[in-house]
C-alpha cells in the first residue's frame, strides 16, 4: 500500500490532539487478542509483545498487563513522548523506530500489533519484519477504524433518524482535509483492509469486526476525534490544514453545520443531553507466516 513512509504525526501539537481525540480499544477486542495467542502457558502472561507505530499508547495501556515485556515503538519522536507520558504501566520500553525494521530479536515476539498504522507502512518490508519476529505460535494483530457513528440522546431518547446525516457530516469534514495521499488509505481502512488483508502471506488469518462504544458524548468530544484526523501535516503535497486559523475555520463549520442538521430536524442543539458514538473497529489476527 504506502510505499513511500508517510510523516503526519511529528509535532507536538499534532501528537498532543491525537491523544486526546483518539479512543483506546476496550475488554472485548483486548480479550479476543489475547485469546488469539497458541500457548503452551495456559492462564499465565505471555512474554512479549512488540507494538509498531503506538501513538500514544492507545493499545499499549490495556495489553501491557498480559505481558511481561512490552516493547512499544513508534517512527514520530513527539508520538513516544506522549506515549511515555501518558503510561499507565511500568513494563513498557518506549522506543522511536520504524515498523519496516523492528528493533526485536529473531522469534522472539508472542504478539505483534498495529493498532490504526498498518496503512501507512510498505506492507513487504513490514511482513518480512512480522515473519522474523513472531516466535512460531505468535500472533499478529492489525486493528483499523475510522469516524464514529454518531447518534444525539435528547429527553426523547437516542434520535437515531439523524444517525446517518450526523455521522456523514464527521466523515465529509475529514475527508475534505486529509489530502490526496491519505483518502485512499482512509476508504481502505473502512471497508475493513480488504487489500492488506488479502496480502497477508499467513497461512492462518481472520477477520472481526467490534463495535467500540462512548454512550456519553459531548459535541466536544466529536470535535476532538475531527481535530485528531485533519491535523496531520503532510509533506509531500499542498495539505489544506496548515495554520491555526485554517483549523479553527474548518472546526467552526462544522459545528455550524451540525447545529443545522438538528434544526432542520427540529431538535435544538441545547435539548441534546450526550451522543452516543459507535466505532466499527476491524480486528485481524494472522499467525503461521510463509
Ligand atoms: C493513527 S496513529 C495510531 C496510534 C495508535 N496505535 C492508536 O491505536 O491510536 C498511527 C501511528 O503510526 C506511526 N507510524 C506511521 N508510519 C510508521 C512507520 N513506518 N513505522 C512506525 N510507525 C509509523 C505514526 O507516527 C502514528 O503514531
């Protein structure tokens, strides 16, 4: 997929609004990876996980306590500090480096994760990467969303009608600002990694879908998760996203936006009591590699 490393999460703004746009992965999809794991070790941790490209630590905070080493990397300096930052747990070796040369031993590895990443990486270096690392029996885990559905509670109850009119409105306000190189990947991550998936040269592989949700939302929230996806500064084209004053524009109309669609839908925006969002998140599992 991406062959030419893309650098979007390098600053320390940007890193500082992924963290707190962004959701962790919850007990559901934590206990489908860590059942997805051959060990002879029933009901004990396991040794190691190596997680590539761990922004914040979104991933590695809720696995970590079913290792006894964690070694979390990520290619963005401003990422790994945010990461060490915000750890909830001592265990973790927080290290820059990238996911197509993994600073990891030959099978040495029980699990191997990308949380939200696979797509920026070229898939032949990082697999050959999957290959050596995994101890045999060892797992990869590839785990990709996109925007949340988002469905406004009022004293009436959850006003599921404005679901989809809502949600598009996340999706359009990102992907009118994301830029050219990063829309095919976005498309690639909501309709689960098929083309990721099928290149996956495991012998083994399988495919979930997980429905992550925050029944407690304030439009505050929806606007940190938009704040978190137009804000990657890419070099390598015109991005449209490049001032402050820019960012603010593109948040304002979209609450200004959204405050329409409720009126016309005759709901004022002061009647919503929270939203409930609803992220499909696709959770792969691959072992036994070619
Ligand atoms: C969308 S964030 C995902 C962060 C976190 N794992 C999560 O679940 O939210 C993608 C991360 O991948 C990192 N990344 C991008 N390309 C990379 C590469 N080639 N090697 C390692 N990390 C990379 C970025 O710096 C960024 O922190």
């Amino acid at each position: 997929m991406a062959q030419t490393p893309l650098r979007v999460f390098e600053t320390a703004s940007v890193s500082d609004r992924y963290a707190r746009g962004r959701p962790t992965y919850d007990d559901k999809i934590v206990q489908h990876i860590v059942g997805s794991i051959r060990s002879e070790l029933k009901g004990e941790k396991h040794e190691l996980m190596v997680e590539v490209g761990c922004g914040s630590g979104q991933a590695t905070n809720v696995l970590a306590p079913y290792f006894h080493n964690v070694h979390a990397t990520d290619i963005s300096e401003s990422q790994i500090v945010q990461a060490k930052a915000l750890s909830k747990v001592d265990h973790v070796n927080y290290q820059v480096g990238s996911a197509e040369k993994i600073s990891a031993k030959d099978a040495s590895a029980d699990l191997l994760i990308a949380a939200e990443s696979v797509h920026f990486y070229d898939l032949e270096n990082f697999f050959s990467e999957v290959r050596r690392v995994l101890k045999p029996g060892g797992c990869l885990v590839l785990i990709g969303y996109v925007h949340p559905n988002v469905t406004p509670t009022t004293s009436n109850g959850a006003q599921r009608q404005l679901t989809a009119s809502l949600s598009n409105a996340v999706e359009k306000t990102i992907i009118d600002n994301l830029g050219r190189t990063l829309v095919p990947l976005y498309y690639e991550i909501q309709n689960g990694y098929p083309k990721i998936f099928e290149a996956i040269p495991a012998k083994q592989k399988s495919k979930e879908y997980f429905h992550l949700i925050y029944d407690t939302w304030k439009l505050k929230n929806v606007w940190d998760f938009i704040d978190s996806a137009i804000l990657l500064k890419c070099p390598e084209e015109t991005f449209p996203i490049e001032s402050e004053r820019k960012r603010t524009k593109v948040l304002d109309t979209f609450v200004r936006n959204w405050n329409e669609i409720l009126e016309n839908n005759e709901i004022s925006p002061e009647s919503v009591t929270s939203y409930e969002a609803d992220y499909k998140m696709t959770v792969i599992t691959a072992s036994n590699f070619k």
